[in-house]
C-alpha cells in the first residue's frame, strides 16, 4: 500500500477545470490533516476534504450510529423524557477529527419518536473515472456521505 499523500494542488483543480461546478460553491476548498492517515476523504453533506485511514473513517461512522442508537433506545424506554436528543454532524465531524463548522451544528438526527430513523451511511472507496470527485482529484477518494433511507439529516436547533 502507498504512504504517500496524492499531490493535490487545489488551484490546480480551479485552473483546470474553470467551468466545473465544484461542491464547495466557489470556495476555495481546503484539506485538513486528521493525522489519522494518507487517504483523501471527502465527506459529502458538508464537502469536506481531509486525510485520515479507511479504518479510522468506518470507525468513526459506526461509533457515530452507535450513539445514535443508544440515544433513541434511551428516548423511547424513558417515557417521562420531556426533551428528545438531537445528535448532529459536529458530533460525527469530532469522531472524524475534523473540525465542527456553523452547519454541522444545526444539522443533524433527532430521538424523537416521531423523528427517530435506520441512520445509514455510505463509505465506499471510488476512483477516478468512477466518481467526479475522484476523478477531479486523479486519485482514489474515500466518500461518506448519509443514505437516503428515511434517514437524511433535519435542521435542528439546540440552545445551550
């Protein structure tokens, strides 16, 4: 297997590709170094790019649906709950180790009876030709991204 990060120059994919209509709404997107690994990452709900470790990232995922698990089973054995919880993509983004942003903080899953949902996501490796990310970058990228299966994230706000 190949330690070595892909050479990825982000003003070398704008230059390239000038008409291409790239996730980060023309941003000037940005990797972030998990320290976890040298794959390139791309988690879809909120376009984010960094390097972490297949591994490290279905870790991450699973424990992420776990505790989302555990908070619905908690929700509905407690009938006297009178809030329901909300886990959010901050709580995913911290088990990922990238950074919390304003929209992973209101986006997220509820407990709530009414709310609660299969929480699914997809982790798959793709490759150029395969997939317009990959294919942008000219590298493998591993994608997370939520499966619609009555499990896509809602807007909640938490006061603390």
């Amino acid at each position: 297997m190949n330690n070595q990060r892909p050479r990825i120059k982000i003003e070398d994919i704008l230059v390239a590709h000038p008409k291409k209509r790239l996730p980060w709404y023309g941003k000037h997107p940005s990797i972030e170094d998990t320290g976890r690994g040298n794959t390139l990452c791309y988690e879809a709900w909120g376009g984010r790019l960094f390097f972490s470790d297949e591994g490290a990232v279905r870790e991450a995922v699973d424990k992420f649906i776990e505790n989302y698990d555990e908070m619905c089973l908690r929700t509905k054995e407690d009938p006297a709950h009178e809030y329901y919880d909300v886990t959010n993509f901050n709580d995913l983004y911290s088990l990922l180790g990238i950074l919390p942003t304003h929209m992973g903080d209101a986006w997220g899953y509820s407990s709530s009876d009414d709310y609660a949902q299969d929480l699914n996501f997809r982790v798959e490796m793709v490759y150029p030709t395969e997939n317009e990310i990959a294919d942008l970058f000219g590298c493998q990228v591993l994608i997370i991204e939520p499966v619609d299966q009555g499990s896509y994230p809602d807007f909640y706000y938490r006061e603390y």
